[in-house]
C-alpha cells in the first residue's frame, strides 16, 4: 500500500492552551506533551514505531499548532534515523481541530498519490492495530471506505468519548455521537482512523459551509473559523450510515493520556507490551544490580544502587541517580532525578533534575480504572472537587528539592522548588 501516515500533534503554548495540556501541567512547562517519556521514549515514539511497521508506508506527517524547538527537530532527526522512513512537522497557523489540520495539508498529503493513510490522535496509549485495520478495510465495505478504530467501555463512562452505533453484521457506522447526554452505545471511538483521499472532499463540504454561514456574520476571523473542523461531530456524523464509514473494533489495550495521573498507567501498558515487542528495553534482577519486580525500564546511564528496589510499573531516564535502599514503584523518574538513600516513591512522576532527600517519602493516589470491571476506562481526572484539590498522583516539577525525612502526599509542586516541610493534597507555587 502506499501510504501516509497523519499525526496530530495538538500542543499549544502560550495564549489559548488547550485543556489537554494544563492537565499535563507541570510537566508540559519543560516538554510539548507529545514528547513526555512514557514507558522511557517519547509519547510519539509508540505511534512511529506502529506506523514503520505497516508495509509500504511511505512518510509519517506530524500535524499541529506547536512551535517547533530544538526539541522537536532532535525528535524528528533521530526519528528518521531509527526506522529509515521521513518524519516531517507541519505547523497549523492556528488551531484548526482534527478535521481542519488535515485539510489545511491535504496537498501535501495526496501530494505521494497514497492509497490510503491513518490518522493518530497524539494523546492515546494503544496497541496500535494498523495492519490489521488495513485488513478489515479490504474485506468491509467499499474501497473507498473509511475505518475508525473503536473499543468496549462501560455504559457510564462509554458518555465521556464519541460513541458509535454499528450495524453487527457488517460492523457500518450507523449512528455516531459524540460525548452524549444519555447512554448511546458501548463502543467508543479510540481517536485512530483509516482514510483514503476521498475524505478531503467531505471536509471541503463542511468548509464551504462553514464559509457560507460565516459570510451571514460578522467578519471576524472568519476564515480561521471556517477551517475549524473536528472529525469527530462534523464528519462522522454525517457519514453515519451512509454505507462509507466502518468500526473495527480491537480487544487489545487502549487508553487516553489526558492527565499526567493517565501518563503512568499508560507507562503500565506500554511495559507490559514490551514482552511482546521490546524485550530488551525491559530490566531484570541481575548479581550486583538492583532487585527488580515486574516491569522496569532503566536508560542505560542511570546509576542505581545494588541495594534499591524498584517496580513494578516503573520507568528510569537518562543520568538518574538512585542511591542505597532506596524504593520505587509505579513512578516515572525523569532525566538527572537524584534519589537518595532511602527514600521511597510511589505513585508519582518526578521531575527533571529534582532531588529527593534521605528517608522522605514522594507519594500519589493512583487513578486506575476499575480492575474488576473489564472495560472499564481511566477516569478524566478534576484537579478539584468539592472545593478541594482531588487525591491523586503526585507531581514534582523540573529542578524540585524535597528535604530529608519528610513527606509529600497527593501534592504537585511546581518547578524549582525548594521545600523545607511536609505537604499533603496541595498545589504547591
């Protein structure tokens, strides 16, 4: 198949960020949200390696509103390097949504003559069944069909995602919307899609509309509004049970990373994949090394303590340091973290560069989903409730002191913090 391969990149800094990202705060102040280490490479890298995978893909497109860094161009130059294919970054001149980013492109997109592409959400964690979405494709519907990848949820939270209706003999979209008032169906949209250049002439109908209804307004920015166009209630909609568009549903793991408490439960998954498709990047308790229990990724140049204990469901960047005794579990510890001697982290992402002192104690209120209910998912978390800041993972911003002998409990603290005390369930500025 020649193919594309589109991917979101939503992130904005300054005026008008998004939700998604002061959700991440503060992680997202050091690092666009795309590029958070989950599982110990960048958010984007698990997309990338799915799309290298799928036979004859032929670019991988990077859409989005972020100003591009030397971050970014490392990303993308190491990228290239790694899976031999072009990574380009195209930058949206204002936020145009899932469906406007995309069409704002589409020269450059059908500019290969692909046959079909995928479109990738930047903010889910997924097995990413690429081929076999290519697969369902030929064997549903039309040629010229479109595909979204869907999931089970349970009937409560099936509300928070854009739902779809099927016809369960041939798996057609029938009815699609998004994030009802009431229940509509299990199946969720996953914010993965299989296109074809026939799409663009669905957006372009809605584009024109929007550039008829904005000309009855007042001239504001119209035509930055007019290409404001989401996918999900300005496309699927309308193609529901026109015979175009098709759900594969997959049984494989899936979740959103909206919230940085989301980010280590998607660290969980992508581990535990590892097994399957990256062994080596997975630690083990070796003589003269620390005790590993269950899986742990650990960045070469981290130095750890023959006396720590770490996992299960935890990452180790670059230049860690972890000292004697020290306890680790369910946490993502990022570059130049300095742990020392026995302290213990749990449930909680520690920032770049940050120390924890001797004998004090980092710990969050995990935000799983269910594990007695099968499908169900991560709750998008509220940083407050009833007044009060919601119990959650604790967060250490880049370049944070924790002192020795205290505690920091269902806290973020924000960068270059130097703390003297204990806290609990608090923002600390």
């Amino acid at each position: 198949m020649d193919g594309f391969f589109l991917k979101t990149f939503e992130y904005k800094r300054g005026e008008g960020i998004t939700k998604t990202c002061t959700r991440f705060r503060p992680l997202s102040f050091e690092v666009p949200k795309p590029l958070f280490p989950v599982a110990g490479v960048p958010m984007l890298q698990h997309h990338i390696e799915a799309c290298a995978k799928v036979p004859n893909m032929k670019e991988i497109l990077l859409i989005g509103f972020y100003q591009p860094n030397e971050e970014l161009n490392r990303f993308l130059f190491n990228a290239q390097q790694e899976f031999k294919i072009s990574i380009r970054y195209l930058q949206e001149y204002a936020a145009l949504g899932t469906g406007g980013g995309i069409y704002h492109f589409r020269d450059q997109i059908v500019s290969g003559s692909p046959e079909a592409f995928f479109v990738l959400n930047a903010d889910v964690c997924s097995a990413f069944p690429l081929t076999e979405m290519l697969s369902f494709q030929k064997e549903h519907g039309e040629p010229n069909s479109f595909v979204i990848l869907g999931t089970t949820a349970n009937r409560k939270q099936s509300m928070n995602y854009g739902c779809i209706v099927e016809n369960e003999e041939t798996n057609e979209v029938m009815h699609y919307v998004e994030k009802p008032s009431t229940f509509v169906s299990d199946i969720i949209n996953c914010g993965i899609y299989l296109f074809n250049p026939e799409i663009f002439q669905h957006i372009g109908t809605v584009f024109q509309k929007n550039q008829q209804d904005m000309l009855l307004e007042e001239p504001t920015n119209g035509w930055h509004r007019a290409e404001a166009i989401r996918l999900e209630q300005d496309i699927f909609t309308a193609l529901a049970g026109q015979g175009r568009l098709y759900v594969y549903k997959t049984l494989s793991f899936w979740s959103q990373i909206k919230s940085a408490g989301s980010a280590i439960y998607a660290s969980r998954l992508y581990l535990s994949q590892y097994h399957s498709n990256h062994p080596e990047r997975l630690a083990s308790s070796k003589e003269g090394g620390p005790k590993i229990s269950g899986n742990v990724y650990i960045h070469p140049t981290a130095n750890i303590d023959p006396t720590a204990m770490l996992g299960p469901n935890v990452s180790i960047g670059t230049g860690v340091t972890i000292g004697a005794g020290v306890r680790v579990r369910e946490s993502i510890i990022l570059h130049g973290a300095n742990l020392q001697d026995h302290c213990c982290v749990l449930n909680s992402i520690v920032g770049w560069d940050s120390t924890i002192g001797k004998w004090a104690r980092v710990e969050g209120t995990p935000s799983d989903p269910n594990p007695n209910d099968p499908y169900s998912k991560i709750d998008s978390e509220t940083l407050f409730r009833d007044g009060k800041l919601t119990p959650s993972i604790t967060i250490l911003g880049c370049n944070v002191t924790i002192p020795s002998e205290v505690i920091i409990l269902n806290s973020i603290v924000l960068p270059h913090k130097d703390l003297n005390r204990s806290f609990k369930n608090q923002i600390i500025l």
